[in-house]
C-alpha cells in the first residue's frame, strides 16, 4: 500500500548548513520519476536542482519559493507506491540515498533507474534529461520549470497575479533564464525587453534579502577583514612593452581562438613571481596553529556576477601555459556571469586577483578572500607621461596593490613579491625567461 516519504534539504557539501529554495519545478498532485528535478535551491557557493531520491506522487510542498531552508529539514512529501509490509517501498531498494558527489568512472546501466545526484556534481545518463524524460544534453537551467511553470521569484508572481499578467507570456531576461520585476513591468508597458532595463520602483526606497552569494560574501568579507591582520602595498610600473608583447601574441596562430587579455598576462606574472615568493601563496590553520604552504596554485579571479561577487579559481594554474591560461580565463568569466559556477569551481583557491581596471578605477585595497595569504588588485593602464630612457614619453601605466595576511608574509616577502611582478610586467622578456 501506498506511503509518504519525506525529503529533507540534503547536506549539499562546502560545511554548507542552509539554501535558498529558489522555484519548485513540480507542484502537489505531480507525478514524479526517481532523480527527477524537483526544485531549484541557491547556496552560498552556488544554485543547483535538486533531483527526488523517490518515484511517486507529490503529496505536499513544505517550503514556499523565497524560503531559507536549514539542512536536515524537510522539503516535499511523496506519496510512493508498491510498500512492503515493513514499509519501505521497492523504488527504495532501487534508489540508494542522495549523493552529492559521484565517480565519473562509475557505470551507469542501460535502464530507466539511475543513482540520483545534485547538478554539478554527477553524472546523468546520456541522453537524459536532468529535469527528467529524454532529451540531448544535461539541463542545468531553463527558462520554465516543470510542466513548463515559467521560473520567477516569488514577488514578481505576486506582481504578475496582481496584474493578470501569465509570466509564460512575458520573454525573460534574468540570467537563469527567469522572469525577472523589470521583465513584467516593461511587458505591463508594451515596450520590448531588450531596449529597456531600467527599474521602476515605487516610493524612495527598495529592500533586497540578504541570502545566498551576497550574504555568503558579506560574512566572508568580515570574517576576513577582523580575523586576518591586511597589509596593503602599491606599485605603479610601465607596462607599455607588455601590451606591445600583447598585441604580437594576439596575431600569433597559438591565440588565433582565444581572447587574450592584459588580465591572462598579469595572471602568468604573479604565477612566476610565486616560485620564488611560496609565502604568499599559503593559508593559515588556526586549529593546529601551523602555516600550510601550497605547492600547486589554484589562481582566483574575482567577478562581478548577476548573484553578486563571486571568486573561482583556476585548478592547478601553475601548470598552465599563457594558451590555456587566457582559455580558462575566458571560460571561467563566462560561466560566473552566466551564473553557472559549481561549488567546486568556487572552493579550494590559493591566491587572488581582482581586475578593478575594467571599471576605470585606478586601484584599492582589497580584502583578502577567505583562507588565502594575498590578493593582487590590477588596476586600469593609462596613457600618461613617464620617464623612459632619461626622458619623458608619453607610455602605458598601471597600478598594482597587494593586500596580504601579515601572519603569513612579512613585510620583506610581500614587498619582493610585489616589486617582482611589476618588474615581470614592466619587462616582459623576464616573464618568459622565468617561467
């Protein structure tokens, strides 16, 4: 006989302890197949979709869209059939307990069970869907949810039932695919979405809830700022022979399919300059009162997102050449602004750099990210007058600040480091002989 199944927020990974359950992709009276989306959750590290662990009938949704959510708690009843007499269902034989990490060499058989994982860190049948039945490549984000619900955030439902507005009507514009407040009101107005992005707010003042990224970000940001004791040093260096290096390497073969930018050259500088400077690519553990130096380099590029500021990281960047470096660069831009960092590509980084230049802002004093030695701010190249060669010319000036952990370097090492890769910019030959 039938029975009801109850599933709790999974541990999602990270010592992650709540998500923000962003849209439900069934609704009560569904009926839903093993590993089937079910909702849509945002961490602090990242959104994901939740596959169901059980084939049933949804019998009850615990959580409404907007809601923070503590690990452990329940989320969805399902109705599951087929029950023995201990109460157990025979889907539960089949299906074993939600995973949030899966071998890639694990096999997958040709049949219609799989082992339910979390987006992003599985894999999926070929062929399949990841919001269930067949289709030609994973889905990690849609613009409509099961049965073709649009994805929206509770209140823009509210203003589009206040309105009579049906959201499928109404193009989206938000970075998940969703249908975003702006998106309703320029469809109320008869103007077209991609000619107006501007908000039309009501009253003098508009609040936002602190969750996910951004709040994940502010703890980060104090914990940080009071825990770890900030140097900040500066540097001003002519990179005028860089960008000459730049523009031949951009008519080279080997980049004839890669962007490459000023930022992929800083990268490789401070990727040289840390062979010779390992303090500042080293964490402090508090618990064991001991400094753990790296001997690999996970580069973190800090971005600006739709979800806020986030910091991925470049896996082993330290055995990247300039090719795969400005390829990976592009790659990981890409897939922040598009909201699509996993956790993985957030976790685990070494040393930062934050690109302040593409702002027009010539330079600041970064905190450091979280369990990271320095963090290397870039600041916008500027033609401006220079002394070259005992005389003044008109060249290509940037400016480069270090905030580093002052447990970890000293002044000497942060000093030497900084000073090294304004000279691997200011004279790029150095760069390449050294790497």
């Amino acid at each position: 006989m039938p029975t009801i199944k109850s599933f709790p927020l999974p541990d999602l990974g990270e010592g992650l302890t709540e998500a923000d359950l962003l849209t439900w992709l069934v609704a009560v009276g569904d009926t839903i197949e093993l590993n089937q989306n079910i909702a849509e959750v945002e961490t602090a590290k990242a959104a994901v979709e939740l596959p169901s662990p059980f084939a049933g009938v949804v019998a009850a949704l615990h959580v409404s869209e907007g809601d923070t959510v503590e690990v452990g708690v329940p989320i969805i009843d399902i109705r599951v059939d087929g029950s023995s007499e201990d109460g157990n269902s025979e889907d539960d034989a089949a299906a074993p307990e939600l995973a949030t990490e899966v071998d890639d060499a694990s096999p997958v058989e040709d049949s219609e069970e799989r082992v339910p994982v979390l987006v992003g860190y599985g894999v999926a049948k070929e062929g399949s869907s990841r919001r269930g039945g067949r289709g030609t490549a994973p889905v990690t984000a849609a613009s409509s949810g099961q049965n073709g619900k649009p994805l929206a955030t509770p209140p823009v439902r509210k203003i589009a039932k206040d309105n009579a507005v049906d959201l499928a009507e109404v193009p989206a514009t938000g970075s998940r695919g969703d249908v975003t407040r702006e998106d309703v009101e320029t469809y109320l107005e008869g103007e077209d979405p991609a000619e107006m992005r501007i908000p039309q707010r009501t009253g003098r003042e508009e609040r936002t809830p602190i969750k996910g990224v951004r709040k994940h970000t502010a703890d980060a940001m104090v914990r940080s700022a009071f825990t770890a004791p900030h140097v900040t040093e500066f540097v001003t260096v002519d990179v005028t022979d860089t960008l000459t290096l730049l523009e031949s390497l951009r008519s080279s073969a080997h980049f004839a399919d890669v962007r490459l930018t000023p930022l992929a050259l800083v990268s490789k500088a401070v990727l040289v300059a840390l062979k010779s400077n390992p303090s500042l690519n080293s964490s402090w553990d508090e618990a064991a009162q001991e400094i753990v130096t790296k001997h690999y380099v996970n580069l973190g590029i800090a971005a600006a997102t739709p979800r806020g500021l986030m910091v991925p990281n470049i896996k082993d960047a330290h055995e990247l050449s300039l090719v795969d470096i400005a390829r990976a660069l592009a790659d990981l831009t890409r897939t922040a602004k598009e909201g699509k960092s996993s956790s993985a590509d957030l976790a685990d980084g070494t040393i930062t750099i934050t690109n302040v230049g593409v702002f027009g802002v010539d330079a600041g004093t970064p905190i450091l990210n979280p369990g990271e030695a320095a963090i290397l701010c870039f600041g916008s190249i500027r033609r401006m007058p220079w002394e070259h060669e005992g005389a003044i010319a008109l060249r290509s000036v940037t400016t480069l600040s270090l905030s580093f952990d002052h447990r970890l370097v000293d002044g000497q090492q942060g000093s030497q480091f900084l000073a090294l890769v304004g000279r691997l910019l200011s004279t790029p030959v150095d760069m390449i002989a050294l790497s």
